[in-house]
C-alpha cells in the first residue's frame, strides 16, 4: 500500500533505518521509518486519504507520522537535497536522495533500505557495505567526521555495541579515542547526555555498556563530579539480579526499571552533588525528588534493615512502606548484607499488600471518639496482622475490644 501510494505520486519509497538492521539480525522491531525520495508530508497525506488513517506533520523537518486506528504508528521523512547540510569540510560528491540520507546516518548498520515501489518492491539498498557489516558484527561509523558531527553517537556506538554483541571497528574506535581526548562531549547540552544515558540504562542489561562508558572514561560527560567507585560492576550485576527477579515475579506491575540502574550509578553521590548533576541533566522533577531526597534519605531505613537481629514483620512494614518499586528494588540492589535483602524482599512480596477490614467507621460505631487515638488503634490493629498475631475480621475486632 505504502508503495502504491509512492509509485502514484512518482516517488521512491524505502523502508529505511532500524527496521532493516534488526530484519537482518532476526530482532523484533516495531519501528517502521519509511524515506521518500520526494516531499514525505504529502506522501503521508496521500496515503491517510486513501486509507483512512490520520496524519501528524512537521513542516520545519519535512517528516509526518501516519497513525493507523490502532495506533500502530509509521514515521515518515523526506530525502531531499535541501534538507543535507555537511560540515563544510566532508566532500560531498554527486548522490542520490536516497543515498545522501544513508551518508548522514550514524553506522553503517543503520544505512540499509529497503524499497516499496511495486515493481522493485524488497530491493535492498545497500550503499555502505551495512550487510556485510552486520554479518560481521562490526560497528563502523562512515565517515571520520562522524563523532564530530554528533558526540553522541559515542553513546550509540556503546549501546549498540553491547546489545549486538558486535566489536568497534579499529578506526571507529580510534575516532572514539579520539573524541574522548579532544572533549568533543563539551559541546553536548546536560540534556542530550541525559537523553542517551537513559537510552543505555533501558537496555536489557544495561550493566556491560555503563562498564564500557567507564573504559573510555566517559562516566565523567554526565558530570564532571560523578562518583564512581571500585564497586560499580558489582552494584550494577546486584540491580540487574534484583529487578530480573522482581519482573519474574510481578509480570504486570509497571515501574521504570531504568531508574533503579540510574540510582545504583548516583550511589556514592551526596545530596548536593546529586542535586547539581540533575539540574545540569534537566532531570524531570519527580524523577530528581527521587534520585535525590529519597535515595538519600533510604540510607537510614537500610542500616536498621542491615544492623538489627531482631526485628518484627511490623516494624520492616513500617519503615519500608510508602516507598516506590524503584527505590525498594534500589535498596535491595545497593546492599550487601543478604538479610536485609530477605527482609525488603519480605516486604515487597508479601507485607506490602496486607490490609485489614476494620474502618474509623467501625470505630466510632464501637464508641470511639474521633482523635489520634482513632489511627493509634488501627495502627495497632495492622501491625497485629502483619505480625501474624491475628487473621480474620472477627480477630480484629476482639484485639481491639
Ligand atoms: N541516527 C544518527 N545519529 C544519531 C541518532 C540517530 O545517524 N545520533 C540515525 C540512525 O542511523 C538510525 C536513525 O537515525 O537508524 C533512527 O535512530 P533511532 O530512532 O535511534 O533508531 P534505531 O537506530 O533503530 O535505534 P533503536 O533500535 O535503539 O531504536
């Protein structure tokens, strides 16, 4: 349909990008960028008239979204000469649309295409050598300029490098020496950086590629005062560990994993460094609130966990509850000592969802007066449950009486 539609309007269209890439490694993807050679805003409009689908556009960059009824989504760019603009030292010879779009890409794994026209439909454009590439498992930017043009394709090559299993190419992996040493990151806003480290700590196993960034010593980009400590691998294998274990157990309880691993890294930061690395980051607020105050303030809450012999199922409910997945999960990663793992862990699985029956209503209709005395009693009454002291309604109200 999409080809259709492009032969209709006399422009070539080709499924570009990621999609391919992970075509040739057997990946799932679910991103479908489609390049036109011609204006892709009109090439989206054709097609949303003809099927019935809606269309959202972006006039400055030529690009638009084709957004099917069951919200399945195409992004859709123009290849077309205007839109190229080179640093003025790379050579630009004679090329197609299509191939000036590749040119510009990070790696050539990424510059493969696919075309859509029915008569040349499944043609694969392959300008840059990408499939031999990927047969290799090599990571090669295309040009030298590459990391000049974009520091942060430093960050991709890593991330890439790490979920592929692929190897740097030599001269790839000298261009990144010599970013690094040149400080091309400089250059980088705090939110750009951000961007791509939050990219890199989504990744499945986000561990080896923060190990690499290390390598390079490039930790210091997110911010010059980062505390990295000798521990670092252990903390992050801890968090992979610990959130693995909780997604098997809790398949459909939402929480943002990515944030765990964010924690972990902050982990040896004080109060005001943190503060400091996510403002120059621009971290969200009720993100920063948690990487900050919270992470901090679980320090108390983690040596009573670590330090007491004894304590009750009650009082672990009382100083763990209120605090999200992410930062119980944090908690259980950033500790050594396997008791006060059991103890969170007690706590996430099963004291967290005990509830009891017994209401202020009750209360009052037992002849109470409303005051502190009133959540003293139904305190009392929870911590009796979680210890076990009692089960059924019934026990509640004869604890109370
Ligand atoms: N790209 C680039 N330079 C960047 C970022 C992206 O050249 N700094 C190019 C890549 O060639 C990529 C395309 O833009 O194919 C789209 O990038 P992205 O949306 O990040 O998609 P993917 O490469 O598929 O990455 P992921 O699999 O992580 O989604």
């Amino acid at each position: 349909q999409l080809g259709e539609v492009a032969d209709h309007l006399n422009f070539n269209a080709f499924v570009v990008g990621g999609f391919v890439r992970d075509m040739f490694l057997y990946r799932d993807n679910e991103d479908i960028d489609v390049v036109v050679e011609g204006n892709g805003i009109t090439f989206a409009k054709t097609f949303s008239r003809k099927y019935g689908t809606r269309t959202h556009t972006h006039q400055k960059f030529g690009t638009a979204v084709i957004i099917f009824p069951d919200g399945f989504k195409i992004d859709v760019a123009s290849a077309r000469m205007e839109y190229y603009q080179f640093p003025a030292s790379l050579p630009v010879v004679e090329m197609s649309s299509i191939k000036m779009d590749m040119f510009r890409r990070d790696f050539t794994i990424n510059t493969l295409a696919v075309q859509l026209n029915p008569n040349k439909f499944g043609r694969l454009i392959d300008f840059f050598s990408g499939q031999k590439d990927i047969k290799d498992k090599v990571l090669r930017v295309l040009h030298n300029l590459s990391f000049v043009e974009d520091p942060t394709r430093v960050f991709r090559a890593l991330r890439f490098e790490q979920r592929f299993g692929f190897t740097i190419g030599k001269l790839t992996s000298s261009l990144i020496d010599n970013a690094v040493k040149m400080e091309f990151f400089k250059r980088l806003s705090g939110k750009r950086v951000y961007t791509e480290l939050v990219l890199i700590l989504k990744e499945e196993n986000p561990a080896p590629t923060i190990m690499r960034l290390l390598d390079y010593d490039l930790l210091r980009v997110i911010h010059p005062r980062m505390k990295i400590e000798k521990d670092l691998k252990r903390l992050l294998d801890s968090a992979k560990k610990v959130v693995d274990w909780h997604d098997l157990l809790f398949i459909d309880e939402t929480y943002e994993r990515w944030t765990v691993y964010f924690m972990v890294l902050l982990r040896h930061c004080d109060l005001k460094t943190t503060h400091e690395i996510c403002s120059h980051l621009t971290v969200a607020p009720r993100h920063a609130k948690m990487f900050t105050e919270t992470r901090i303030g679980v320090g108390k809450q983690l040596m009573s966990l670590e330090r007491r012999k004894r304590i009750t199922h009650a009082e672990i409910f009382n100083l763990l509850k209120g605090f999200k997945t992410e930062v119980i999960l944090y908690m259980m990663a950033s500790t050594q000592s396997e008791s006060a793992k059991k103890r969170i862990s007690l706590y996430h699985t099963q004291l967290r969802n005990v509830t009891i029956t017994i209401t202020g209503k009750d209360l009052l209709a037992m002849g109470l007066k409303p005051g502190p005395l009133f959540s003293r009693t139904l305190q009392a009454v929870l911590d009796a449950k979680l210890n076990g002291q009692i089960k059924t309604r019934e026990d509640e109200f004869t604890f109370i009486g």
